[in-house]
C-alpha cells in the first residue's frame, strides 16, 4: 500500500510539473509533449548515470519505473476509463453511417496488417542474423496493429479532421484495440511451449475470438441498458456519476470473468450511455456533471499513461543491430497499415463515396500508443520479449512524436484545399 501510494503521488508530481513545463514553454498538445519531456528526463538521467556511476541516478529510475506493473496499470486498471471516457463522447449516429468500413478494418484490415507486420519483421530480424521464430513476429503485428484509442482520440482534438473522418478514426480505434487483444492472447496461446496453443484448432479459434468479440459486445450492451434504466429511474447526479463509475468497473471485472473482451464490453456501454443516455436518462445539470467528470478522468489518465510511456525508455536496451530492425520496422508497420486501409476502402468505395484523402489520413492518423507498449510488456520473459519491446516501443515513440505532430498538417493539405474549404463529399461514407 506504501509502495501504490507513493508511486500515485510520483507520476501525478510528474505529470504536473511536465504539464507546465509543456504549457508554459513547448506549448505542443499535452499528451505530445508529456512523452516528449518525459523521455527528456529519462535520457537525461541515464547519462548522468553514464557520467557520474556512482550517484546511481539511472539504477534507481530503473528500479521505480520495474515496481510499477505498466501492463497491470494500463489494461486491468486506467484502459477502462480511458475506453469508457472516449466513448462517451462519440457520435453514434455518425459510427452507424460508417459501420461498414468501420467494421472492415477493425476486423479484417488488422488481420491483414498482423499478418503483414508480421512476415515482414521476420523478414527483417533473418536479415540481421537476429532471427525470431515466426510466431513471435506475428505476435509482434497483432499487438502493434491496432490504433491505440487513447493516443488518437487525443490527438484528434486538435487536429481538426472533417467529421465523418473523425467517425471513422475513432470508431476504429476504439473497436480494433479489443480485437487485437482477441487476436494477441490467441497467438500468445498458440506461442506457449506446453500451454494451450497446442490445443488451439482453426474451429477452436473462431470460438474463442467470437466468444471474445461478440460475447464482449453482448455484455457491454447489457451492462449499459442496465445502467441506462437505472440513470432514468433517478434524478441526483452524484449518484449517477457513481453509477457509471460501477458501471466501467464491474462491467470490465464481469467480462474478464466470463473470458469475454473488457474493452469491446466497456466501449459500447460508453457509446450506449454517451448517445440515449445523456439524451434519455439524464437532465441538464446531470448530463453537465457527468461529462465534466469524465473529461477530467480522461485528462487525468492521459496525462499519467503517456508520462509513462516516456520514462519507459529508461528501460530500454538497444543493441545495434536491433536498432535497424526497430528502425525499418517503422516504414513496415506504415505500409501494412496503408495497405489494410486502401483494401477494405477500396473494395467499399466501389458502392459508396469517401471523403478526398481519407485512405492518407487514416493511414498516418492511426497512431499507436500505451496498449501496445503494454502487450509487449506482458510477454513471458525471455530473449524475444526484449527485442518485441525495443521494436514496439521504438514505433509507438515514432508515431505519437512524428505522426501525431503532423496528422492536422497533413489534413489541412489532403482534406482542406488551398481555398479553405473541405474537399469533403456529401455525407455518404
């Protein structure tokens, strides 16, 4: 308990001290410029380290950032919130109109870019003489497939992107994140020396992802309609704030207990409650209480998750050799992205129109973030997971630092012409 308190009060220090720094001087979109200084600080202490050994500056950032399960914290602790938070405030009438592509690249577009990433980096690895088995590499792909719902929807805030792209990054993110956790633990299974991968047949797997997926939506449409006649039976919005607390929590505790994906159970309870709830079930002075709230547990998380995920570089050990793969990795895991976007667009495009620059935008808006840090966190130890890390970590840095800096400049030039005005088709996609 000494140990969780002090950890709390040391990254909410941290956060805000960097936060200032990031307001009063870099002035770059919070979460951008927490990563960012974070690293600073990071790299700064291991070469105090480096200069002066016997401080002992880097051993004991090392050692604080190891006490501090960063796969615990994210995916059995802050992931529910952020999901629920992020829901909240999607459209659901605009995800409904994009359903199709929505639903093409949150399933089979991140099965293509798994299995893209996937041979490629072994590919790559073999080219280094750094050779990991295949199973490993395709475990690479499945946890560095999905856009991280956290870091986009963070970045789309400032990014100004029309709003049926908006739909569709969003929508996206928030739904391919929990089928990529379906698709890792299936190949972790598969990757496990004497655990149930052996077990595992094609007709086994199709179960356990529909058990996953469906069964995580299923739940999550319970919960939420539960949580929904409640908050319409009542009229006091402190208690229904409590409720929706319980409501991300027990529905998360629920799914894991009946092996169903929490993050698909809780995103669509947010998108219940975010649409006809706030709608339906609330009044005003509710409905402002209750967005507030999750604005700021938002803020609040976002800002302790990507602090974390720029001290994680202490952790970090690269050998040169795996620095190109890392390197290389970076433009694989961009083409394997373009390609599962232009795909199902493509194919869908054939029967409905799609905004000018869509396949560009949501190629380099699809950044990744802290989901798949944690993921490659959570493999068992050994000589594998440590290149799995150096790799994943050096892409998801790439992507909020380069990608999500760029993403509005990129918007501005494919989406917006040089007139102003938005290169936008009527509302048909």
């Amino acid at each position: 308990m000494e140990h969780l308190s002090r950890d709390i009060a040391t990254l909410l220090g941290l956060a805000a001290v960097f936060g200032y720094l990031n307001h009063q001087f870099l002035r770059l979109p919070r979460t951008i410029g927490l990563v960012l200084i974070a690293m600073a600080a990071s790299l700064g202490a291991l070469a105090i380290d480096a200069l002066v050994p016997g401080w002992g500056v880097g051993p004991g950032l090392r050692a604080a950032l190891i006490e501090i399960d960063f796969t615990a914290a994210l995916m059995h602790g802050m992931l529910g919130f952020l999901l629920f938070a992020g829901a909240l405030h999607v459209d659901l009438a605009l995800l409904a109109r994009r359903g199709w592509p929505i639903a093409a690249m949150a399933t089979g577009g991140l099965l293509l870019s798994t299995s893209l990433i996937g041979g490629g980096i072994w590919l790559i690895f073999g080219l280094f003489d750094l050779g990991l088995p295949l199973i490993y590499c395709l475990l690479f792909g499945a946890l560095i497939s999905p856009t991280d719902p956290v870091a986009v929807l963070g970045i789309l805030k400032t990014a100004k992107v029309p709003p049926s792209l908006e739909a569709k990054i969003a929508g996206e993110s928030l739904f391919n994140d929990g089928v990529g956790v379906v698709v890792f633990v299936i190949l972790l299974a598969m990757a496990t020396e004497g655990g149930q991968g052996a077990a595992i047949d094609p007709a086994g797997i199709a179960m356990l992802f529909l058990r996953e997926a469906l069964g995580g939506a299923v739940l999550g449409l319970a919960a939420g309609a539960i949580a929904f006649w409640a908050l319409r039976s009542i009229d006091e919005y402190n208690l229904e704030v409590i409720i929706t607390l319980a409501l991300v929590t027990v529905t998360y505790e629920v799914a894991h207990l009946l092996h169903t994906s929490g993050p698909i159970a809780v995103v669509v309870a947010g998108l219940l409650i975010g649409n006809h709830g706030t709608r339906l079930a609330m009044s005003e002075t509710t409905r402002s209480h209750l967005t507030n709230f999750w604005t700021l547990i938002d803020e609040i998380l976002n800002a302790v998750l990507f602090l974390l995920i720029g001290l994680e570089v202490a952790l970090i050990s690269i050998k040169p050799g795996l620095l190109w793969v890392a390197l290389i990795a970076i433009p694989l895991v961009l083409g394997a992205r373009f390609i599962s976007v232009a795909i199902p667009i493509g194919v869908l495009g054939l029967w409905r129109d799609f905004t000018k620059g869509a396949i560009p935008v949501l190629t380099w808006g699809g950044l990744r973030g802290g989901i798949s840090v944690a993921l490659a966190l959570s493999l068992p130890a050994s000589v594998e997971k440590d290149a799995i890390v150096t790799v994943c970590y050096t892409v998801v840095v790439f992507s909020i630092l380069v990608q999500g800096l760029t993403i509005g400049a990129l918007v501005r030039r494919v989406v917006i012409g040089n007139d102003g005005k938005r290169n936008e088709t009527p509302d048909h996609d």
